[in-house]
C-alpha cells in the first residue's frame, strides 16, 4: 500500500485514481471541479481541501491536467507541501518545454519526478490498460513503473526528461496524419466506384495496412468497433487531436524539424474543429474530407 496524492480527477484522472484505489493503495485527490471531486470520492479517493492538502502525506503523487500551464502552476503550489526524495509523475499531454520546467520544480524540492504522459484514451484508463511514455531519471522509472502498471499495461521508458512527451506528440502526428490518409483514400475510393469493404481487405493486407485502417477504420462497416459504427462518438476527440497537433508544430519549430505533413494535419483539424466538430471522434475527418473541405 502507497499513499497517493492524484491532482486532476477528470475524465482520464478520475478513472485512473479508482483503479490505484482498487489496487490496495490510499488515495488522496483533489480537483477544481466539485463534480470530478464527488465521482472520485464514490470511487473511493479522499478528496482534499486544497492540492497541497492532497500530497502532504504522499509517497507518490500523480497529475493529470489539461495543458503545460496547469502543469506548471499544480507543481508550484505542490512541491512546497511535497516529502522530500518523494515521487511526482505528470501523465498529462503538454508541451515538451513545460514538461522539463516541471522536472526542474521537482528537483528544487529532492523529489524524483517522470514526465509519463498516456496513450489509450478514456476506455483505456478505465479499463487500466493505458501505455505509458516515460522521460526523467531512470530511478524515477524504476519507482514508478509498479504503480504505472496498476493504471495500464504498458510503460516504456523513453530517455530523460521530457522523452515522454516527445515520444506522445511524435506518435500522435503519426496518428493524425495517417488517419487523414486513411479518410482520403476511401472518399477517392467512393468517387471510383469502389465499395469500403473492397479497400479494406486489400489496403488492410497490403502496403497501405496502419493502425488507423486496421482498429480505427474512418468509415462504417469492416470494423465493427471503430467510432464509424457509433456516430463518431469518441474514442479520441478531434478536439484532443488539435491539441496534440498544435504541441508537435510548436516542438518542430523550437527544434528546427521540418515537419510539412504535422502541420498540414494540424490546420485540417483546426478548419474541422472551428465547424464545430471539437466533439466528435478524430476519425470523423473522412466526412470533413467528403464534403470537399480541408
Ligand atoms: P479533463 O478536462 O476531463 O480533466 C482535467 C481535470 O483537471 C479537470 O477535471 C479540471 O477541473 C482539472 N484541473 C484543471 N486545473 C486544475 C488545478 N489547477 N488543480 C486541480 N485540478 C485542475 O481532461 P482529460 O480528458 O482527463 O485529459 C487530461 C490530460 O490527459 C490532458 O492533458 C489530455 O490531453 C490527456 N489525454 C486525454 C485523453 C482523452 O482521451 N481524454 C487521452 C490521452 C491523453
């Protein structure tokens, strides 16, 4: 049994925390949002009055928050109240150069820190087979990683700090551009006459085979479990793929990497987001695309 502080019990944080409760471990939390707060509490997390109230005692604390700014400003009011040589595990997306700025907070206070954002999405952290990438200290890694696996099935170690969130944003332009290609190639296919099922079980055995084809395919019928069944319910929002988007152009720019593809995705999905779709599943770009827009 580890005492856990956990900082951002939304729709990822709070299932998260309820799996390290059933785990064994006591867990202490606590959010911005009274609603996050009573879910997490029926789920068997104590909810603190204030961040440092939920970290005072903890061996391990755990964040997961929107954005880098959020990061930054949880970590300068929790390290004060932190134990020193604890561990403090961000597993939010942000932006590379935040991710390092937390770990220098966390040195200040001889805390260990990860930077071990997530891949899996709001089924994965329920259902505790989330992936997680991990940059920071390899003692870090090895202090974290039993807890890791008790909120996934996964967890890599990717290098030093802020390896973590290079590998997701890396991954995730992959992601987006490849599901874009995926959409485009069955909107061609439709205008050539040639049925979905037909590109699927060529395009899934031959050379055009990627995860967004194969487990997420954009468009109704060859597989039965994508969002394309379900009205592009999410899954993974285009909204969180804008995020992720927006954070790989920032870190191409900062790094000097030529990235035309990241960036043409990114202002395909910014264009579908401002339409109102922020909502609805990534994969949901295909109707985007078929209705002439980019
Ligand atoms: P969310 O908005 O549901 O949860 C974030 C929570 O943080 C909210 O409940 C909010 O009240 C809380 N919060 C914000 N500032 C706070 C503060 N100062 N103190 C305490 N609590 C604060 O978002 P989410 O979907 O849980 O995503 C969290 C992170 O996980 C994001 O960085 C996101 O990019 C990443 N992520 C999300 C998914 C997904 O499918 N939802 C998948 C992978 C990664």
């Amino acid at each position: 049994m580890t005492n856990i502080g956990f900082i951002g019990l939304g729709n990822m944080g709070g299932p998260m925390a309820a799996n390290l409760v059933r785990a064994g471990h006591r867990v202490t939390g606590f959010d911005l949002s009274a609603q996050s707060c009573e879910a997490a509490r029926e789920a068997g997390v104590a909810i603190a009055a204030d961040a440092p109230g939920a970290v005072a005692e903890a061996e391990v604390v755990i964040t997961m928050l929107p954005a880098g700014r959020h990061v930054i400003e949880v970590f300068g009011t929790i390290l004060p109240a932190m134990r020193d040589g604890a561990l403090v595990i961000d597993c939010s997306t942000i932006d590379v150069d935040s991710a390092r700025k937390a770990h220098e907070i966390a040195a200040q206070k001889n805390c260990f820190s990860l930077d071990a954002p997530v891949s899996g999405g709001v089924g994965g952290a329920q259902a505790a087979t989330l992936t997680f990438m991990a940059g920071g200290a390899t003692e870090a890694f090895a202090k974290a990683e039993p807890i890791l696996l008790q909120m996934g099935r996964k967890a890599v170690h990717c290098g030093a700090a802020g390896a973590g969130q290079a590998a997701k944003i890396c991954n995730n332009m992959i992601l987006g551009i490849s599901m874009i290609g995926v959409a485009e190639a069955f909107v061609l296919a439709e205008k050539l006459g040639l049925s979905h099922q037909a590109l699927f079980d060529v395009a899934s055995t031959s050379s055009g085979q990627c995860w967004s084809l194969t487990t997420y395919c954009p468009v109704p019928g060859p597989v039965p479990t994508s969002p394309a069944n379900n009205d592009y319910k999410p899954g993974f929002a285009a909204g969180l793929m804008l995020k992720d988007l927006g954070l790989a152009q920032e870190a191409a720019q900062t790094s000097g990497a030529v990235t035309p593809l990241g960036e043409h995705a990114r202002a395909i999905y910014e264009h579908f987001n401002a339409q109102g779709f922020a909502d609805k599943d990534f994969s949901a770009i295909v109707e985007h695309l078929r209705a002439g827009r980019d």
